[in-house]
C-alpha cells in the first residue's frame, strides 16, 4: 500500500530521524517532491536512511 505524507524540514538531522522511525514502523520512502513524501510497505526496519549534505549538485565532479 502507498502512503503519502506532506512535511518540511529545516534540520537534516530531524529529517533522518523521522524516516528511520517510519521505516522501523514498516513505512520505505519510494518518492520524494517538495515536502510530499510517498512510502511503501516493507520489513520493520529494512531500511536505515542517512542524509549527506552536499556541496555540489548531484553531478558535479567533487559530488561523484
């Protein structure tokens, strides 16, 4: 089943917390479009989400 969720986040930290506490509810984030975040059912806990701030774009050669 899908969920969609609407949230903003200022702080990364706040922001990976809230996805590790859904996935060990069973919730995978599949989607991701400005503050609407879709999920999936999965495991409790199969997924461990960590957020990494770059500098760059996604494909500059320092990102890579």
């Amino acid at each position: 089943m899908k969920t969609k969720l609407w949230k903003a986040f200022w702080d990364y930290e706040k922001e990976e917390k809230w996805l590790n506490e859904l996935s060990a509810k069973g919730l995978a984030m599949t989607d991701y479009t400005f503050c609407r975040y879709t999920f999936e059912d999965c495991i409790p806990g199969e997924y461990v989400y960590r957020i990494e701030y770059l500098e760059h774009r996604i494909n500059h050669p320092e990102s890579i």
